[in-house]
C-alpha cells in the first residue's frame, strides 16, 4: 500500500484565487461600512499586491482613503484571513483524487498557514470529504511546520508503514522536500504558482519534477506503486 500526501496552496489549487477572493472580501467590506467604491478599492490592492507583494496591501488601501489607522488594518486583515473563500480545485488535482479514491489509496494533506485560513480554505474546496486527514501543521506549534518531519511522521505511524511507502507531492523547495527526502519519503514536486522557477541546491529538490499532477501516475507507475 502507498500512501499520497498532498501540499495545498499551488498544488490542489491556484493559490493566487485566495488572494483575490480575499481583496474582493475587503473590498465588499469597505464598501458597506464606509461607501468606498468596492471596484475602485480592488483595484487598488491588486496593483499593490503586483508592485510591492502582500505585506502592505491593505495599509496601502486604507491610505488612499486616509483611513490608515491600526484599528482598520486589522479589521481588514481579520476579514481577509476569515472570509469564506470562493476558490476551486484545480482540474488535475480533481481528478487525481478521484482516481486515488476509486484505487483505495490514502490521501492526506499536510499545509502550513494560519489554521483558521487554512481551514477555510479545506472546508471551501471540500477536501474533509476527500481525503482521510487534513494536517494543519500550526495546530501543533510553528516549529512542526514544514520542513519539520513531524506531520509526515504522524502519517506513517497512523498508516503503519515506512517513509518509503509515502509519496508527498507539493510546490515550494524552500521548504517541502528538505526535510523528508533524506529520511526516506518520496518526492515529487509540481512546478506552478510562485514557487514555480525557484531554484535551490540539490538536498532541497525533490526526487522528481512534474509539470501537472496528470503526470503523478506516469512516476509512481515507474516507482511500481500500483504493482
């Protein structure tokens, strides 16, 4: 038996649909509360988020406004964080989980973030229904976030098998290969989203590189995993 674990954000979903839906969130928001143009605000973080990143997005916003006070920066990161998100599965991720399932292979997903985010992002694309468990590595202390082995372990314990049984697929070298590769877990990483023309040296690479997940059957095929 082999057992497939999934990264979330960039790997079962475009990441970036978050975000806008997140803006689109704060957008409505302010709109309601303070008559702002809900178009206009989008506008506005979207073209931050492109020049500067995430990091000031809604101070930015609120400047514009000269509404930049602490209070609403936090009301508007409150609602980005817990807004529900319309976000979807992307298409090969809906159907490699669906041929895992009828093969009666586990799946689990291990993601780091914020849990209530995280949460809502499982929740939004009906991942609880899908997969065996769902391991937000925040709920057990940052440190057990990727690359801490931790979650992964917890897995092989529960599924009563070695490293080498498992399959991790995800998007970020920084973080999600480094520290489970070398103890025996194998590897597979899906170049798209942000992460997807990082480059780092070879002990954080993952055993192979694919460029959809409707090539996930072609390597394990290869590593004799439904044999």
């Amino acid at each position: 038996m082999k057992v497939f674990v999934f990264d979330l954000d960039d790997t079962l979903y475009e990441e970036i649909t978050f975000v806008r839906s997140g803006f689109q969130a704060v957008a409505s928001y302010l709109s309601e509360q303070f008559g702002i143009n809900s178009q206009e605000a989008f506008s506005i973080m979207w073209d931050v988020l492109e020049q500067e990143g995430r990091g000031k997005v809604f101070d930015r916003v609120l400047e514009h406004y000269g509404m930049a006070t602490r209070r609403n920066i936090r009301k508007c990161l409150s609602i980005y964080r817990l807004h529900r998100p319309d976000i979807t599965l992307s298409p090969d991720a809906d159907a490699v989980l669906e041929r895992l399932a009828v093969e009666g292979s586990p799946i689990y997903i291990v993601t780091d973030g914020n849990k209530v985010v995280q949460y809502n992002k499982i929740k939004a694309l009906g991942l609880e229904e899908r997969v065996r468990k769902c391991y937000i590595t925040y709920r057990y202390g940052r440190h057990r976030s990727k690359p801490s082995p931790y979650c992964f372990q917890l897995i092989a314990q529960t599924e009563k098998v070695d490293p080498s049984d498992i399959i991790y697929i995800g998007d970020n070298p920084n973080k999600d290969f480094v520290g489970i590769r070398p103890l025996g877990y194998r590897t597979i990483r899906i170049r798209r989203g942000h992460f997807k023309d990082t480059v780092k040296p070879e002990e954080y690479n993952a055993d192979v590189e694919v460029e959809t997940l409707d090539q996930l059957f072609e390597i394990t095929t290869a590593w004799d995993v439904f044999q």
